[in-house]
C-alpha cells in the first residue's frame, strides 16, 4: 500500500496513545467516536452499551482512576491517559478483592451492571478506604441494576473494604 492508500485508510480516524489495563497502546479511533465504542471495537467487551445516553453506568471505566461514562467520553480525550476496564483488575486465577466479595455476597446475577459497578467500587475504596454505607450507595448510585435491590452489592463493597483494610495492616 502506497502512502496516499494509507492515508485515504486512516481517513476519519485519529490515532491516540493511551494505557489500558496497565499496557501502552496506540489505538485507531473514529472522528466523533466515544470511548465505550473505541474500546469495544478493539476487544474490551466488559465495557456494556446499555442506554447510550450516561443514565445506567454499565459502560463505566475507570480513566486516571475516576469513574467515568464511556458512553458520554469522546475516545480522543483519553489520548495520553491511563483507562482501567474489569480485564485490568484481577484474573479467574487471582481475583481482585471487590470481584471476591461480588461473587461471595451473591451480587451478581445477571451480570451486565457488574463491571460498571465493580469498577465505581474500586474507585470509591481507593479514595476512601473504610466507606460509610451512604458513600458506597453515593458511589453507586449511577450504576442501574435491574435484577436486584442493591443490598447484596453495597454489603459486597463493605466486605470488600473489610478485606482490603486487613491486608493493608499486614
């Protein structure tokens, strides 16, 4: 392919470099593309297209460690950023605490708001380590889940806390 080829194919897209889940990488996004989009198009199907409009959080990532909507995020204003997706927290093998107690607490059902939920948790516990249940409902709040009352999933964040705040005094 030619240089003018290569030019007409990256016609409409910008190239951007960003870290994802720990790696840097370079991406190919489109003109007016948003974040959720982007980085479904290249392989992160946790993040989950639910409403398209920033109202149920399912397409939660975590960018420069604050929860953010990929769904309301341009893609190109995550250039030179670091974002974190539920691929980036833990493994099947080793789990991140918060995925523990999701799974443990039975908060998990049908599975389509964990991720966005999982990750607005963690963004919440870094920031304030041993949270009131009020802080973790607040910081759960932009998460919908339609399959259960939320109590599994805030006593899921309480024990996550519980868990984490014992390993950080070992």
């Amino acid at each position: 392919m030619n240089n003018k080829n290569m030019l007409e194919a990256k016609k409409g897209f910008f190239d951007i470099t960003l870290t994802i889940n720990g790696e840097f990488l370079e991406l190919a996004v489109k003109n007016g593309e948003f974040l959720l989009d982007a980085l479904r198009r290249h392989g992160w199907k946790s993040v989950k297209k639910g409403c398209d409009t920033g109202d149920c959080g399912s397409c939660t990532v975590l960018l420069d460690g604050k929860p953010v909507l990929g769904c309301l995020v341009p893609a190109v204003t995550a250039h030179g950023r670091a974002v974190t997706t539920i691929e980036g927290l833990g493994t099947v093998r080793k789990p991140h605490a918060l995925q523990e107690a999701f799974v443990a607490a039975g908060a998990v059902q049908c599975g389509f708001c964990i991720p966005g939920m999982i990750l607005s948790s963690k963004a919440l516990l870094d920031a304030v380590p041993a949270p009131t249940e009020a802080e973790i409902r607040k910081a759960l709040d932009g998460n919908l889940c339609r399959c259960t009352g939320y109590v599994k999933q805030v006593e899921a964040v309480k024990n996550a806390a519980k868990k984490l705040a014992g390993k950080r005094r070992a």
